[in-house]
C-alpha cells in the first residue's frame, strides 16, 4: 500500500472560516494527456484559481482569427471538409483539508467522531478500533452499532466507510461515527483513502488514533490529545478545547496507583484540521477546422483550444503520404520561429475573452496534409495516441476514423521516458520475416548477376526484377515502421507444427497449466469446505483444470485463514488436518495439482512483551520480537528494516533473519511431505524481497508457485492512464528477484481489461509496440492471467470486474498466453458452460503460457487476436472477421460481443 505523508495536524477553532480550495501551481506543469470526451471524467466542473501568463503582443486577436476564418468567402460550416474536437485531461495540485471532530451527540451521553475531506474524490475511510482487552493486532472490528452505513470488512480486521455530501450543495465529504464512552473501546485507528489515485493519507507516518482512554495519550500519532506539541514555521495554530464536563481533579487522586487501562479520560471535544493537497483532473479542448478558400484555393486551418498559458504549435507540413516533416513557404502566421531547420513553431494568439488561445494558418493547396504536436512547456508535449497529429488536407488522404469520430490521444513527457527490460518478447516471427525478406532480395540480386553475365536478359525481365525487388523493399520497410508484429505465412505455418516440450520448471508448471481458485470469501463458513471440494474433484478435473489453488490452512485470528498464529496448527475453518489430507489425495487420483495458500508476510502474536504490545509468538515456532521488523510502527519489533511495504493489521515478519527464514523453509517443506501440496500461492508478496522467496522455493521444490503482488494502477483520478508500463514493470521486477522461480497474478492485464470494457475503449489493450498491455506481454510464461478473485469479487468485492462483462474477459485469457486462473464463483455459475467451451478450445489447440499473439484490431469497440496462427478471436461490439487467406477458419464459440474461430 502507497503511503502519503503529510504534515502534523493545524489546531484551528470549529468557528473558523469554511475551507477554501486554492490552486497551487507548480512551477513545471505535470504531464497530461488527451482523451475523448466522456459524460463521466473526473472533476469536470471544478473551477481552480489561476495565475495569469503574459503573453506577448500580436497582430490578430482569436476573436479577429475567427472572424477571418468564418467570413471567407463560402463560409461556413458547409465549406468545412474537416472538423474534429479533441479534450485534454490536465492535472492542477489544490489545496484543501482533512478535518477530524469530536463532539457530543447528545444530552444522553453518546457521541459523534466526523471525519472529513474538502477536496472533492471518492474518499473513504480505513479505520478499525482498539480494545481495552485486544489480543493480537491494534486494529478491530467495530461493533455493528459503531457502522455507518454502506460500511464494509475488511479481511476481518477494519473498516471501509465512503465519505459523503451531506447535499449537493455541500463541499465537504464527511462520515460520522458514533462513540459510546461506556463502551470497551480503547481508541480509534484509521488512514484516509483516495479511491480515485489510491493514494494513503496518514499521520506523521502512522495511522491516525483517536484515543478514548488516558493510557494511549502519550503516543506520538494521537489526535485531540495532547495540548502543547509544536508549532512549525509558517503554520497557524487555533486552539479551542471545549470541556463538556468539569474535569478538575485533584493530582492526588490522579496519580493513585491503578491498572492504567482501567483509567478512561473524561472526553473533549476538540476540531482539529489537516491541511492536504491533491492532483485533480481539469479538462481543456482542442478544436481544428479547415476549409478551401475559394477565390485563392489556399487551405485555411484554424486551430482553437482553451488550454491556459502560452501554447506553442510545432508544426510542419507534408506533400505525399509518407508524413515527412516539410517547412511551408512564407507567409507564417504571427510569432512564428523556425526550429533546427526542421519545423515551424507558433505561439497560438490569446483570445478576446481570455479564455485560451487560438491560431490561423494559411497553407498551399497543392499539401496533402498539416503535422504538429503541441508543447506546453520544455517538459510537456501534447501528441495523439503517442504519434504526431495529422490532418488530412487533400482527397487522398483520410483520418484513421472519419471525422466528428472521438479519438483518444496521449502525451509525451520529454526526458522521462524509461527504456524498460523486456525479459520475454515475440520478435523471433518479425525477425524471420524480414529475414526471408533479404534472403529473397539477395535471391533477385543473384539472379540479376547470373543474367547479366549470361547477357540473355532482356528489358521485359529487367523490369519485372526491378519490380520484385521494389516490393519487397517495401514490405521490409512497412515491418521496420510498423509498431505491431508482422507474421509471414512461413512464420505462421512454423508456429503451427511447433510443440513447445513440457518443460516443468516452478515459475511455470508444464506450460500447459490451467488454474482454478478453489474457495471464495465466504467458504470458510460452512465448517466442511475440504468436505466440498472432495465431492467436486472429479468434476473438475473433467473441466480442464490442472492445477487448483486451496485457502490458507493454518490457525488464523481471522476465519478467512490471512492472519495466522500457529504455523504447524492447520485445523482451520475450512476443516482439520485429517479433511485436508483426504481432500489433497482425491485431487491427485484425479490428475490435478494442489497449491497451498501460504502467508509469510505476517504472522498473528500469542503473547505481549513488557510494553503490551502482541509481538512474542508461540506454538512450534516459538519466535520473539527479533521476527518482527523494525519499522513496523504497530509492533515494535527488534529485527532489521522490512524489505518491502508493511502490512498494518499483524506482525511483519523479518525475513533477512537466519533462524526465520531456517523455519520457513522447514515448514514448507513439512507442509509438501506431510499434506502432499504441490506448490504454493504466495500472498502479500510486496511485503518482503523477492530473493527470500527463492530461497523458500529452492529448498521446498514446488511444481508450480505464484506470487499476489497487487498495487495501484497508474491513474489520472477516474481516468486510467494508456501507457501502464511502470505498473507491470513492478510485477516484472518482483519476478525477476525471485530468478523466475514463481509466477505472478497479471494485475495489469486485469486493470486493463477493467478500463477497456467499462468504457468500450479496446484500443487499451494493445500497447504502443503493438503487444499485450499487461505482464503478459512482456514475461507470458510467468504471467498468471485474472479476472477476479476473493479480494476483488465475492462478497468483498473490492475490485469488481465490470458486470456482465465476465466472459468476454475470459474470452481474452483463456486464449491467451501465460497460465489463466478461473474464480470458483464464475465457475460454478451460469457462466459454466461457456467458460467450459473456452476451456475445452484451449486445451484442444494446445495454447500454452508461451503462445505467440498477433493483434489483428485494437480500436474503440473491438480487439481481435490471432494466437498461434491456429486460433482467432474477438471482443466487444465492433465487427471483425479473421481474413480467408491463408488459411479457413471456422466459428467455433460465440456469446454476447465475442467470438472465437479455429483454423480449419
């Protein structure tokens, strides 16, 4: 989890003025990016303060450019022959405030803690309570009479509440909860989310604590405490405690000797505020028309935008279809200055109405068509989907999509792109290609020498050779430009025969491996889940899975089985040892691999050590607080610094210790020979070094192994950025350290997937190089593609797939490469016999986690693949249809918006 820091908390009185949101303006404006319009983006109607730029003096004003461009003659929009909007999706950091409110709700005795945020977002508050008896972990549930509202559990130890409007008319977002002072509660914990960025806003580093009994004064992250702690330069401080009831004790009473957790303080009513800012989303647009004027028969493009500051044009023109970059013949429009020979550069013209700034450019009628891109600043480039934007001036030439059709584009950020290590690729088929290219020019070359040297050539033939070589020059040409792979049909044929040998390696399986998780949230419930599964083994194994994945076995505080206690205890609430090892012996008779639910972040304590805190553990691995990391603020742990992000509800384990890592590997070891478990699914993998879980996987020898590393997206609030490569390279970097010993879950094909079908925007799913999005793309073999687990679907349903979306998302991973996972929810559902069907093609054309992808479309509603030159398919509404040639294809399943053929 990503963590905010922000500064100590301003005491201010609750009479002082509303909060107001104020722009901050940095210095280097951050990088933005265009995108279509949508009924939906994020933060549309808020109004930032900006500073007014200078803009230097001009001939014309924009009101003056639009009048010309619209009183030449013929005007109109009818002489328009191209028109299109684009909108830009900028970021502005605000300023604004969290405030957090103690107050009695009333004369009975009961009161109300408000939490609240004066930014606008999809804010929600991560809390839990402490009891005056908690055993184990700082954070609790709350009891039901403590939930607001629309709250929901998380994994058995916290809270998620939604912050809301009171109105509509309301700039505050705020939860309430209340407080009954009689009650066993020692304090109330929580962190601030940002659902939109998944952003952590935290107190000097630590969670929040709200503190209803005197004991837990002194810690340093309280609230509404202590009275006196500094002020920092600059700040304001406003102090107003109001005392609700006379609280003047005599010191001598104060300080009797007694069991300090039997003392509860008489409460305060305290308002105290946190200032924050946030990057939101602001959206501007860029409008270009052009016309022919009819008396010159020159071309007149207007370029219209609403973008603050000083906009420049980099600008060229082209005269055939190669969109090379040409400087036109002067005339230029006003502020124009020639760049490095190359191009044109125009400061656009401030509008009348200071709202943005617009640009007239006359241009010859004998161009085909007007390249620019658009610089706001030294470090920020506008660009569409990545490349130049080209507007077609003749006939000859057209749009990708017709005008008035949205386009989405992107933007580039100069000096901060990253090269990335791409372990696993594709290119072996565009290299054969354009090798088979030069083997045929060389052919012709050889050919134009022996007839030379025979002089029987004659002008007929000299042509015909010219010729050749011209068309396949230019077939060379057009894969060396093109970001999307080019098969040959010799590539494909060879992919087709091809076998890939069962190689079993940890990281992979077979190859051929196709997963089932075998529980959701809610299977611990039934007390005979080992019971359940058994009756279902057969069934499964004639589905087509190889490998299921089981829930953690171990004594756990929570009944979902991720926070355990004792390692070695595994009678759980799923069922007992005895249950376990049937269920594991059943799933073997019937060809199938069982993977064992392992958490080695974290580990729930047995025992507190002189300062009451839970870090002393018992049972068969007896550890101390020598186990626990350092820099875990809830545990106060004695081993070195974690090696990873710390995971607040229990212990976290230090990995980096000898005897730790010795009993591990022991008892991974016990759990292979003693259970019969063929490998394992790592969770919290973030947790801790990569490395350690080679070393785990080296001495327990799984069949198959994979890690959950789950963090953010990269978003622009609502909106997914296109480029996720920083995202999967993570996941990427996680395996790497591993030796590529375990796979991991394809988060970012899932994220993906989510953006892609919500918004029928399936342009998403093939990345500038023309491959998949995800890990997939780049490491398929160790890419355990998802579409939702007990996490993100069952009755959490913390990352919902889209609805009823769910079998096109399977369309797309079971015919892709890397090892798909199926939810037993989806499974066991209606879906059933259409993922059957998928099921069966998969295993029928022996698609494996290697498996070569061409993408055929990757457009606004559709995305098309062929995968092994044997399967073809398509998701999303738009048409697509595999070409007839080389081969025939036959239409072997469909469902609502997707297909899938196979090669006759």
């Amino acid at each position: 989890m990503s963590t905010v820091t922000i500064e100590p908390f301003i005491r201010c009185s609750r009479r002082g003025g509303a909060f107001g949101l104020v722009s901050r303006r940095a210095k280097i404006m951050k990088p933005c990016s265009l995108k279509p319009p949508s009924n939906d983006a994020g933060f549309r109607g808020f109004k930032s303060q900006r500073r007014d730029h200078a803009i230097r003096a001009s001939s014309a004003s924009g009101t003056a450019l639009v009048e010309k461009f619209e009183s030449t003659d013929g005007g109109g929009d009818g002489d328009v022959f191209f028109k299109e909007t684009f909108w830009v999706t900028r970021t502005e950091a605000v300023d604004g405030k969290i405030f957090v409110r103690l107050d009695q709700r009333n004369d009975k005795g009961n009161w109300h803690l408000t939490v609240g945020c004066s930014l606008p977002g999809k804010w929600i508050l991560h809390w839990g309570v402490t009891y005056m008896d908690d055993e184990g972990s700082e954070w609790d549930l709350p009891p039901e009479s403590m939930r607001p509202s629309h709250s929901i559990s998380i994994k058995g130890y916290a809270m998620e509440t939604p912050l809301e409007k009171s109105s509509e008319e309301d700039m505050f977002h705020e939860v309430k909860i209340d407080i009954d002072p009689k009650s066993a509660i020692a304090a109330i914990n929580f962190v601030l989310k940002d659902a939109e960025t998944g952003a952590w806003y935290q107190h000097k580093g630590r969670d929040f604590k709200v503190p209803l009994v005197d004991y837990l004064l002194d810690e340093s992250n309280v609230v509404g405490a202590k009275r006196g702690f500094s002020i920092w330069p600059g700040a304001l401080l406003s102090n107003i405690l109001l005392n609700t009831q006379s609280s003047s004790k005599s010191s001598d009473s104060s300080n009797q000797s007694k069991d300090p957790k039997q003392e509860i303080r008489q409460l305060e009513a305290f308002y105290e505020e946190q200032p924050i800012c946030k990057q939101v989303s602001i959206e501007n647009s860029l409008t270009i028309s052009a016309k022919k004027c009819p008396k010159t028969g020159k071309i007149i493009l207007y370029l219209d935008t609403d973008l603050p500051g000083q906009v420049v044009v980099h600008w060229g023109v082209c005269k055939d279809g190669n969109k090379n970059w040409e400087i036109p013949a002067a005339p230029h429009p006003p502020e124009t200055s020639i760049f490095k020979n190359k191009a044109l550069r125009t400061l656009l013209q401030p509008k009348e109405d200071g709202n943005g700034c617009s640009g007239l450019f006359n241009l010859e009628k004998e161009l085909v068509g007007f390249l620019f891109v658009l610089k706001l600043n030294e470090n920020t480039w506008i660009k569409c989907m990545g490349n130049d934007f080209y507007i077609p001036l003749s006939s000859l030439n057209s749009l990708d999509a017709p005008p008035g059709q949205e386009k989405s584009v992107s933007s580039s950020v100069s000096g901060k792109t990253g090269e990335v290590n791409t372990v696993e690729s594709n290119q072996e088929d565009s290299r054969t290609t354009t090798d088979g290219i030069i083997t045929e020019i060389t052919s012709v070359d050889n050919d134009i020498s022996s007839k030379k040297s025979r002089k029987t050539k004659t002008k007929e033939a000299h042509k015909n050779i010219l010729q050749e070589i011209e068309r396949l020059a230019a077939e060379a040409y057009s894969i060396f430009r093109s970001s999307i792979p080019t098969f040959s049909v010799e590539s494909v044929s060879i992919s087709e025969t091809q076998e890939v040998p069962p190689k079993i390696s940890s990281g992979t399986g077979s190859g051929y491996e196709i997963l089932l998780q075998g529980f959701n949230w809610e299977s611990n419930k039934s007390g005979r889940w080992y019971w359940e599964l058994k009756e279902k083994a057969a069934e499964i194994s004639t589905l087509g899975f190889t490998v299921i994945w089981l829930p953690p076995a171990t004594e756990s505080v929570s009944p979902e089985g991720y926070m355990p206690k004792d390692l070695y205890n595994l009678n759980s609430r799923y069922g007992n040892i005895d249950e376990l090892k049937d269920l594991v012996r059943r799933l073997h008779e019937v060809g199938i691999k069982v993977l064992g639910d392992v958490v080695l972040n974290h580990r729930c304590a047995h025992y507190q050590n002189k300062n009451g805190v839970w870090n002393i553990f018992g049972g068969r691995l007896n550890w101390d607080d020598r186990a626990v990391v350092a820099d875990d603020p809830h545990f106060q742990g004695r081993g070195n610094k974690s090696s990873g992000d710390n995971f607040h509800a229990a212990p976290n384990i230090d990995h980096s210790q000898d005897f730790v890592r010795k009993d591990l590997k022991e008892w991974l070891c016990w759990l292979r020979e003693e259970i019969g478990y063929d490998g394992w699914r790592l969770d919290f993998v973030r947790g801790f070094w990569g490395g350690y879980v080679k070393d785990y996987l080296d001495a327990s020898k799984p069949y198959f192994a994979v890690g959950e590393y789950w963090d953010s997206l990269s978003y622009k609030y609502n909106e997914m950025d296109y480029n996720q490569d920083a995202h999967r390279q993570r996941i990427i970097d996680w395996i790497n350290a591993t030796n590529g010993t375990a796979g991991a879950f394809d988060v970012t094909t899932k994220g993906i997937l989510h953006a892609a079908l919500e918004r029928c925007e399936y342009w998403r799913l093939s990345d500038p190089k023309g491959k998949p999005p995800g890990v997939v793309g780049w490491w398929p073999s160790r890419a355990v593609t998802f579409i939702e687990n007990h996490d993100t679907g069952s009755t959490q349903g913390h990352w919902r797939f889209p609805n009823g979306k769910e079998m096109l998302g399977y369309a797309y991973i079971l015919t892709h490469p890397g090892t798909p996972a199926v939810f037993f929810d989806h499974m066991f559902s209606h879906y059933r016999s259409q993922i059957a069907a998928l099921l069966s093609l998969r295993k029928r054309n022996k698609i494996h986690c290697r498996s070569t992808v061409h993408i055929s479309k990757a457009e606004r509603d559709v995305y098309a693949a062929v995968i092994d030159g044997k399967v073809a398919m398509k998701i999303g509404p738009g048409y697509y249809e595999p070409a007839s040639w080389p081969r025939k294809w036959s239409l072997s399943i469909e469902g609502k918006d997707y297909k899938v053929w196979e090669a006759s």
